[in-house]
C-alpha cells in the first residue's frame, strides 16, 4: 500500500465509494415543523397571539438572518438577497420571508414563459414556534404586496430532502409545478454543515455528486427541489402569467 493512499484498500475504496453515493432517506416530517415543535416542548411560552393583531412591514437582512437560521435546514442565508419583511406581534417579531434573485433567470430559462424581468425567488422564511398556525401564509401573501411593482411572478422551492411539500405555499394559493429539470443534484456538506450547489463550483469547479466526493467533499445525489409559483397584478396579466404554466400546473400534495 502506498503511503499517500486514501483506503487501505480496493474494497475500502469501493465501500467508500458506495456510501458517498447513497441517496439521503427523505424525512416523514418537515424539518422547520420539527425544530418548532422542540422550541414549544422546552418553551412555557403559548401561541396565543391573535393573528388578526399581526403587522407585516420591511426589516433588515440582519434581523431576517437572526430568526431564520435556526429553523432553516440548510442553516445559511441565500448569497444575495434583496427584500426581507417580518412579521410582527405587538412589536415583537415572529416571522421573517427573504426574497432574492431567482438565478436560473440569468440562463434565459424564463424567456419562454414571459417571466424574465418579472421573476423573484422566496428564498427563505421562517416562524417563531409561538406564532399562530397561519402565521406563514398571512406574511407570505402580504409581502408578495410591498415588492417593488416590476415582480410579477414569485416563485419558491419545496424540498423533499427536508421534509418539505409545500403545504405553507399552498396555503398561501401558489400553484405547484413540481420538478422543472431532469436529472439529480447534489447535497454537499463541509464539516458537516450544508452548502449549495453554486458555492461547491464555486469551490471546485464543478456541481456533480461523483466529481465532488473524487475532490473530498462529502456529497451525495438527491432529488431536486419541487417549484411553486404565485402571480401578482391586475387579473388579466395574473391569467396570462398563469397561463404559460398551465399545463405544468399540478394538483396539490397533502403533507
């Protein structure tokens, strides 16, 4: 054996190898609906805000970042993001939305649809554990208001990895299209923590699941993310929008 090798030995390597590719089991349970529940059993503090007391207004990226990350399966905050709003009950924050640039615009993937200039993602968002159940959907929709008016279409991502369906976007009336491009992705982690898939090229150079477990990262292929949308507008152009979606329009998952 050589003394730069990495596995003792071709079966070590293969074992390896295997388990770098095994597909991650989905959870049964959303992740964010798990950290809510842990936060409320060690918490006297009850959810008996009155939803109709809520106020919804623009905050900082800073107090976006300071609520959701620690419900956030992922654990980071979107590279860039543009819009963040909360809200808030009797002064007090208990939820918070990000909204960034939806980055496949770049690639013209949205000319075909009419969507491009009019496009932006709902990258993250998340609700104390003593806000009221539809607390979520109550800031999603007003937010989607206070965008600046050249967004005319929102969208946002479900991830089957973290136990998500999407049941908080459809409760807010976003149409679900499901997956949007074929093939696979890759969960990539450094030192246990979650990165994208856009920081790993930024890294190494390459997104693919086998290419970043050959370079040492600890990648694993998993399922892509299901893609919702919601419009905004006068109702003809909401129609038009929906429109070119239409046949991509799927019926809604129940959690």
């Amino acid at each position: 054996m050589r003394a730069d090798s990495r596995y003792c030995s071709a079966s070590c390597r293969q074992r390896a190898y295997r388990q770098r590719s095994k597909v991650a089991t989905l959870p049964r349970k959303a992740h964010q609906r798990v950290i809510r529940e842990q936060l409320a059993a060690a918490s006297a503090e009850s959810a008996a805000v009155d939803i109709g007391s809520a106020q919804i207004r623009a905050i900082t990226l800073a107090e976006a970042k300071a609520l959701i990350e620690p419900y956030e399966w992922l654990g980071t905050m979107p590279a860039v993001s543009r819009f963040a709003f909360g809200i808030f009950f009797d002064g007090r924050l208990g939820g918070a939305v990000v909204y960034s640039n939806e980055y496949a615009e770049n690639l013209k993937v949205w000319d075909k649809y009419g969507f491009t200039g009019k496009i932006i993602c709902l990258s993250r968002g998340a609700c104390a554990h003593w806000t009221p159940r539809n607390a979520a959907s109550k800031l999603i929709r007003r937010s989607m208001r206070m965008l600046p008016a050249r967004y005319r279409v929102i969208t946002a991502m479900a991830d089957a990895l973290a136990g998500e369906v999407g049941v908080v976007f459809q409760a807010a009336n976003f149409c679900f299209v499901g997956v949007m491009t074929s093939g696979g992705r890759a969960l990539v982690s450094i030192n246990g923590r979650h990165i994208s898939e856009r920081q790993a090229f930024r890294l190494a150079g390459t997104r693919g699941a086998r290419r970043l477990a050959r370079l040492g990262f600890d990648a694993k292929p998993v399922p892509r993310r299901g893609r919702y949308f919601a419009f905004r507008g006068p109702r003809r152009e909401r129609e038009q929008l929906r429109a070119a979606i239409a046949g991509m329009i799927k019926p809604r998952t129940q959690q």
